[in-house]
C-alpha cells in the first residue's frame, strides 16, 4: 500500500493536489476556473487533475453555472459523484446501538438500524457488524466500492489504539480495543472515535468556517459529551482521546457519581438526569420526549421548571467553557435536540443575562446535521481520513 | 547578529528586554525597569521609546540590526491589530494602537500579545514546554488567567479574549440558584483564590479569624497589621509553620487543583505550567493541588497530563514579550 512516506517528492505533490482540489469539489459545484483561482494552480493542471478524477468516476460534470460570464461560454460545474464510495456508520452509546451506510458526501443514505441492547459485548459487537454487512450486501448495487467503517463510542476512547479506558457508566466496555474487534469482523478499514468529536466533525462540515472559527458540540443523551473545534480544526488533545464536560462538577458537594467525583454535570443536565428527576415525583414521565412534549403542548408547570432548571445547569457549564476559550458558538446536538428550540431558547436567556457585560455572547443553537446525529459523525470520521489523510491512497484511484 | 526589544507594559513597572537572537534561545543581553507613569499612555509610550533607544546605545547596537519589537501586557487586547484596548491596570489607556506607534519609531514589525499568552509562547518555545503540541500556561500572580497552545498553535479565542479561567466558576454562586447553598465554600471566582490578591484577601479573613479566637498568627500579630499581609509574607510564615498561614495556601491550592481538574477534562492537554507564585512557592501549593485535581478529573486525562511550574523560572517574565515576537516572525 501507498503510505505518504515511500513515494516521491512530485507524486506527494500531485497526491496533495489531486486530495486538496477534490475537497474543495465535494464542498459543493464548482467551475475548473473556480477552481483555479481557489487553488492557484494553473488551468492545464486543474485540467488534467479533473481529467482525471472524471475518469476516475469520483467527480462528474453538473449542468452549467446559470449566469453567462460575458465570454460568450458559460464554463462547466464539477461536483462530486456521492455514489462513488460508501461509508459504514456504526455508533455504540449508552441508550441505544445502530448501524447505517452514508455516501461520499456524508448524506446517509441508508435509514439507520437501532437495536434493543444486548447485555453481552462481544453479541453487540456481532449483531452491529453482521447487520452492517447485511445492509451492504441487499441495500446497495453490486460492487459498491466501501470507502471504510466509522466507528464511535463515548469517551474517554484513544482513538489512535481504539482502546476504550474506563468510560463513566459504560463499564462493561472498559478496556476493549474497540478497533481490533471491529477490525477482526470487518473486512474494511475501520476507524474509531469518541462520538462528541465525531459529530463535531460531522458539524464542521456543515458551518460555515468563517463565522464559526471556534465552536464547542454539546452532545447530550444520557451523557453529555463535549467536541471542540478550535481555529478551525478539530480539538482532540492527547492521542485523540478528546475532551470531556459531563464529568466536570458543577457542586463540589453535589450528588455522588459513578466517577468518584460529586457533582457532576451529567447527573443534572443529561437527558437521563431529567427523566429520572422527574419520574421521582411522577411515574408516567419515563422519557426525554414526553417531559418536553408535556412542557410545551400542555403547559405542565412541573415539567417546564425541570427544563428551566436543566437549562440553568448547562448555560453555567457554557459560561465556564465560554470564560476559558470564548467561542463564537455552543451547538446543541443528540437527543435533547427534540422540540430543542424550547431548551436552547432557555439556555440563551440565561447566558445573556450573565454574560451581558462583557459585550460578547457566543451563539447558542442547535446542531444542523440533518438526519441521524450520531451515523453523521460515524461517517465523518472516515470522510475526514479520506480526504484529509492516507485513506485517500488506497481506495483504488489512478494516482 | 540581530536583536529583538520585549516590552512587558505592567500597572506599576514596566520592563524593557534586549535579547540577541543568535543561539537556540533568545539571549537576554539587557533590560530596564521602571515605574510606569501614572500619567496616561502618552507618557508611558514616550518613555518606553526613550528606554529602548537607551538600551540600544548602552549597548552599541544599531537600529538597523533591530529585528522587531514584542509587547506583552494585561488584557483586554486587540493582538491581531495590535491595540491595547483598555485594561484595568492601565488607566488612560483605551484603544492604543501601540505596535503602529513603535513600528513608526523603530521601523520594524511589532507584535502584541497578552501576558498568559505572552508566557505560554515563551514557555512552549524555549521552557518546561518544549516539543508540546497542547500545553495550558496559567498565570498565578496578580491574576489568573491562562494562555493556550493547542494543536501546535496559539489559541486566542473568538475576539481573542480566551483564557479567563479566573472568572470560571464564579456563576455557580451568588445567583440565588437551587444549587447554591450558603456554606458552600464556593464563594467567589477562581480568581479570588489563585492570585496574589486573592491570597492576600484569604489571609486577612483567616488571620481575623484566628485572631477574633485568640490564636497566633505570626504573619499578623494584631488586626493593626491586617493591610500589610501579603501573599508572600503568608508564604514566609507557612514555610515557618505557621497554622493560620498553611490554611490560607492549602484553601488557594485545593482551588487551584479544582481548575486543573476542570483543565484536564476540557482540553486533555499534556502539560500544565503554572507560573510566578507557583513557581516561587511550589512546596506549599503542589501536593493538594494535584491531590484535588486528581479527586475531580477523569483518571485518563489526570495520568496523561504533567502539571510544572514555570521552566524558565525569574527568566520567564523577560523572555516572554521577546517570545511574542520570535512567534510572529
Ligand atoms: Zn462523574
């Protein structure tokens, strides 16, 4: 296989053209000339890299751009052809298991399977892969090119070993090297990542690079997870490992948690957390979904004051995150997005009111990956490894 | 060979360094201290200007083997377009434009930066930083603020305003909130705990204490000594023994560990530097401060993660404004 350290200087060089120009077309449809003047390049090379990359089938010509440029011709749009390669998605999380196929360009194309939880790891581990496969072999045509499996998980997972080290309320998977065992019941490449930075780049594909320079995901199910994406690049730390929110504490002598630590934020912000407050008082609320449908269609004061309170928690974990890296946005993702302009509004109010001296106040909104969150992400990790990195040389194009 | 002027701009002193950039470590050859004139910016920039060309001549170099000049300073600032905007230490002083002033004077490029950032440069280019691609510098003087290299780069934050870990913690009190009971022991901002006046202040509450029960307290021996105290003449006394003292800097430690902890988690970064009063007094901060960072961190990112004091030590606060232009060049 190509690595980028056994070729040449000039084949490294054609490699990062070839990569850089078929980012920028899977970015939306662009003109050869468009191209060039992004590039830089000249127009016989942006030629013949799009030569090839049409014989290559990764890229087709799509209708002509609209207005007439005054030269007489209007040139050509290149975008790229979703259906070139597909992508395996499999997200395991506390509350529920799935496994989807996104395309090239990140759209998933095939509906997302969820699965009632095996208690035993190595049946979860089967059923994911077995039904992966499955969907491969009766959903897509024949010989459809499987660009990589994207695997993620909640965190702390290095994501370089794919080791699982001790994730908080998640310990029968402590310790398992989640890329060996999907690598050992899947014949494709595999990549892992802890989920909140896999759907932070799942978000980073989506905004816009120059109003969002810096933004933090919220990613709150039964967890809350953290992504960062700091001058414009994904934030991971140490061996990718990533960063981690719901942990910290919010009351030093607050509720004990499964961590060792008292007080920390998933114990009163998390979806799980309100559920279970509120089934303390009242049985029949035993989801997410019901409290807000509650709070909103029928005005119910007690469920209403459970998300007010919610909110209060998260706007003041925001506050300190804000404090620390000022960034230009705090996206909400995962399950608390359901009806999430009630909780996001919520937490907007709180935030301005604390932090309407200093003059700035960083969005707050929802995610705007449409579709299954978590599969986004999934299938982002494996995009960015192939656009950005080696993936991208051994997957069968003339380079 | 060619030189490079660093000016750290303080509320009492400000400092100018001569520092030769031959070698793998800028070489400081001279410096000047003086008070900074209380009389606004107009006189302090003229100062400053006549101060560098002072240290020029004392040491027979040219101005055309000035390579360019570095500011450092408290915030809030404009780095990108080189604006001192207004900070609090700096009365007078709002929206100067002080890199156009000096690359005016001396034709060069100027740079400037924050002094958490200042530091993080310094330490991650030529300290304890070395060969880190995430590092957390936080200052512990002062203030407290941090300064952050992240992926292999200086972290400014949108507006270029991150780093306020010293205004961290501070919502979860005072509000009036389910979750703020009184007793707590959460009663102020990091800010109020980890800087030498927020150790101060924790001295004189707990010296009044002490002194309302009939203890000794050898760094106050009566109320009338109250404004005096320090954070040094409590370090001193701690050293000595003192109760009262060792309370006063196990209480800022346990809360400087609190915003290790929170660091740890956040950003998962492989080094922490912690830099003036830490580096000064690391025996009587560091244990319970990583005690409490290990109690509220996730084991994961605590083990990875080294906690330092300052590697460039007295060094750090001349190097760092020399280092904001060595980064930028
Ligand atoms: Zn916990």
């Amino acid at each position: 296989m190509k690595t980028i350290t056994n070729i040449n200087n000039k084949e490294t060089m054609h490699i990062g053209n070839y990569q850089r120009v078929l980012r920028i077309i899977s970015g939306g449809p662009i003109s050869r000339v468009g191209l060039s003047r992004l590039t830089g390049l000249t127009q016989p090379a942006i030629g013949n890299l799009t030569g090839q990359m049409l014989a290559d089938g990764i890229i087709e010509e799509a209708g002509k751009l609209q207005e007439d440029t005054g030269a007489g011709r209007r040139p050509v749009l290149l975008s790229l052809t979703p259906s070139w390669g597909y992508i395996g998605c499999i997200s395991i999380d506390r509350d529920e298991i799935c496994a989807g196929i996104c395309d090239l360009g990140g759209s998933i194309v095939l509906s997302p399977c969820y699965f009632p939880y095996p208690d035993d790891v190595e049946q979860t581990l089967d059923l994911l892969c077995d039904t992966l496969k499955d969907m491969i072999r009766t959903h897509l045509p024949a010989n459809s090119r499987i660009i990589g499996v994207g695997v993620i998980a909640p965190g702390p997972l290095n994501s370089s070993t794919g080791m699982m080290i001790n994730p908080p309320s998640f310990d029968r998977w402590n310790g398992l090297n989640l890329l060996d065992e999907m690598r050992k019941r899947l014949p494709w490449p595999v990549f892992t990542e802890h989920n909140s930075t896999a759907i932070a780049r799942a978000e980073l594909r989506l905004v816009s690079s120059e109003k969002y320079r810096n933004f933090a995901i919220y990613f709150i199910n039964a967890g809350i997870g953290l992504g960062l994406v700091l001058n414009g690049e994904i934030y991971t730390g140490i061996d990718g490992i990533g960063c981690e929110i719901g942990h910290t504490s919010i009351d030093v002598n607050g509720r004990l948690c499964s961590c060792g630590n008292r007080g920390c934020l998933d114990l009163y912000a998390s979806t799980a957390a309100v559920v279970h407050d509120a089934r303390r008082v009242d049985g029949s609320l035993d989801s997410w979904r019901k409290i807000v449908d509650r709070a909103i269609d029928s005005c119910d004061r007690f469920c209403d004051e459970l998300l007010k309170l919610q909110a209060s928690y998260l706007a003041g974990s925001m506050i300190n995150l804000d404090n620390l890296l000022t960034l230009d946005a705090i996206i909400i993702a995962g399950q608390a997005t359901y009806r999430g302009e009630y909780l996001c509004d919520k937490i907007r109010r709180r935030i301005s009111r604390s932090l309407a001296g200093s003059g700035r106040v960083p969005d707050i909104r929802l995610s705007s990956i449409s579709g299954h969150t978590s599969l986004s992400g999934a299938g982002a990790v494996v995009l960015s490894q192939f656009f950005y990195n080696e993936l991208f040389l051994s997957c069968g194009l003339t380079i | 060979m060619e030189y490079i002027i660093g000016i750290d701009i303080g509320g009492t002193k400000t400092a100018i360094s001569l520092a030769g950039t031959g070698s793998d470590i800028p070489q400081i050859v001279d410096g000047i201290r003086f008070e900074t004139p209380k009389s606004g910016y107009a006189s302090t920039l003229q100062s400053i200007i006549d101060n560098c060309y002072k240290l020029l001549d004392n040491n027979g170099i040219l101005t055309e083997n000035l390579r360019a000049v570095g500011i450092c300073c408290g915030g809030p600032l404009d780095a990108e377009n080189g604006i001192i905007l207004s900070p609090p230490n700096l009365p007078g002083w709002d929206h100067i434009p002080i890199c156009r002033h000096l690359e005016e004077e001396f034709s060069v490029p100027a740079f400037l930066e924050n002094d958490a950032n200042a530091c993080a440069l310094a330490e991650w280019k030529f300290g304890a930083g070395r060969g880190c691609s995430n590092l957390v510098f936080l200052t512990f003087g002062t203030g407290f603020g941090a300064g952050f290299i992240l992926n292999g780069q200086l972290y400014r934050g949108a507006n270029g305003m991150a780093g306020e870990i010293g205004h961290c913690e501070s919502f979860w009190h005072g509000d009036g909130n389910l979750y703020c009971p009184v007793g707590h022991g959460r009663s102020g901002s990091l800010e109020g705990f980890c800087s030498g006046s927020g150790i101060a202040e924790l001295g004189r509450t707990i010296a009044l204490q002490y002194i309302q029960q009939g203890r000794q307290v050898s760094f106050c021996p009566d109320p009338g000594n109250l404004q005096n105290i320090t954070a040094q003449t409590i370090a001193s006394a701690a050293y000595a023994g003192d109760e009262a003292a060792r309370r006063v800097y196990r209480i800022s430690s346990e809360k400087l560990g609190s915003a290790l902890a929170l660091l740890t988690d956040i950003l998962n970064p492989e080094l922490i530097i912690i830099g003036s009063i830490y580096t000064r007094s690391t025996d009587l901060l560091r244990e319970a401060a990583l005690r409490t960072m290990q109690e509220q961190s996730l084991p994961l990112s605590c083990s990875a993660c080294r906690v330092l004091p300052s590697g460039l030590g007295e060094q750090l606060a001349d190097i760092a404004p020399v280092c904001v232009a060595i980064n930028s060049l």
